[in-house]
C-alpha cells in the first residue's frame, strides 16, 4: 500500500524509558513517541534513538507509534 506522502509531515520519534511499578525500575516501551509523547507517557526519551518518521505512522491522534514498532519500519519516503 503506497502512503500519500505529500499530505503527511515529518515527526521524530524515540525509543522511550518507563518506570516499571512491578520491576521498580526502568523498562524501554513497546512503542516509539515524540518527546510531547513521552511526556504524555511519564517516560524518558532515549536522545539517541531518534528516527523520522511519517505523521500517519502515529496512532491515529496520539504521539507515538503502534506496540512493536521498530525503527527498521520508519521509511518517510523522500521529500
């Protein structure tokens, strides 16, 4: 399926630390979120994961990504 990508924006996007109540520590999240994510989430951003993705690879009206989403899946195309 082939995204229209004139119709999308950019956004960066990081691999995020939670706190993990049952472990009492740090865990990473399943998910990828911009820094306004993360915030939302109550994590961290990991500075040096930062990947660009498109805007419609967020969930729909959130800011951060499905569960399970790997860098190796941000392609925003060119532009």
């Amino acid at each position: 399926m082939q995204r229209n990508i004139l119709n999308t924006q950019r956004v960066q996007v990081y691999n995020v630390e939670l706190y993990n109540l049952e472990t009492d520590g740090m865990q990473k999240s399943r998910r990828m979120a911009t820094k306004g994510g993360a915030e939302k989430m109550g994590g961290t951003i990991i500075p040096e994961t930062c990947v660009l993705i498109t805007s419609d690879q967020l969930e729909n009206g959130e800011e951060w990504t499905a569960l399970d989403f790997k860098a190796s899946d941000a392609n925003p195309g060119p532009f």
